[in-house]
C-alpha cells in the first residue's frame, strides 16, 4: 500500500470510532471497542505519515483523500 492509502485508511478508522465512543458514553459504558478502533487508525495514520517522504502537512491530507478515492474508483 501506498502511503496515501495509509493515511485515508487510518482517517476513516478514527472517524468512525467517534460516534462508537459516543454512543457507548451517552449508554453509560466503556467505550472499549470505539477506543481500540481509534488506536488502530492513529497507529495507521502515524505509519503513513512515517511511510511518505518528507511526512503530511494539513494542507495535503485532502489532496491525498481524492488521490485514494481516484484510484479506487478506477
């Protein structure tokens, strides 16, 4: 996998633990699952960062987010 695919993957990982973590909160309960989940994507999103050259800077995370989307479209 290419760098980009990391760094997506790990975004997309962390967006979707929120709403666990919140969820599990708002039904009094650890949020366990949601925090692990979380975990995974900021330790794939770090291994992406790490992976790519000189590293992201916040203005080509969604240059990289439409480059992964182009290529699976394709």
């Amino acid at each position: 996998m290419q760098p980009d695919q990391y760094l997506v993957l790990g975004l997309f990982l962390v967006a979707i633990s929120i709403p666990a973590i919140i969820s599990a909160w708002s039904d009094g309960q650890a949020p366990r699952v949601g925090a692990v989940v979380a975990v995974a994507g900021l330790a794939v999103l770090l291994y992406g960062n790490l992976q790519a050259p000189g590293g992201y800077r916040l203005a080509d995370i969604p240059e990289a987010i439409y480059g992964v989307i182009a290529q699976v479209i394709r």
